[in-house]
C-alpha cells in the first residue's frame, strides 16, 4: 500500500496543468501523502516510487533544452 499511495502522489506532480473547479474555485491534482508506521513495516519502498517520475522528467528536460536550443540559435541570428 505505501508504494501505490508515495506513486500516486509522486504522478500527481506531473500534471501540473490538470486543474478543476470546486465550489468555484480552480484546484490542482497535487495529492499530499503521509505515511506513519512502525520500523521495518515496509515504508522504504516508498523511495521507489520517485523512479516512477524520473522517466518523465528526464523526457520533458530533454524537450526542454531542446527547444532551448533552438530558441538561441533563432535569437542569435536575427540579432546580428
């Protein structure tokens, strides 16, 4: 139970344009987790779940630079 709840919240970070309407005002799907339990009860598995998101942030760096890249190479052109 605690990788899927640290998992969920991790994911949760990963859309940060997901919003809803509540009682009129805009929310965002950022879950908090707190997990308390005694020691050797299985929490250390939560550190796995930040795995779950690397792939995506390396993914949106990659895009990121990408377009970085490409934005000053557009803007050291036309600024000669």
């Amino acid at each position: 139970m605690s990788f899927s709840s640290s998992a969920l919240t991790v994911l949760s970070g990963t859309i940060p344009t997901v919003t809803g309407l509540y009682d009129g005002c805009v929310v965002h799907a950022n879950f908090n987790c707190y997990i308390i339990a005694p020691a050797a009860s299985g929490k250390g598995v939560m550190t796995h779940a930040k795995k779950v998101a690397e792939v995506i942030h390396e993914k949106r760096l990659r895009i990121f630079k990408d377009k970085y890249e490409e934005y000053k190479g557009r803007t050291t052109k036309t600024g000669d």
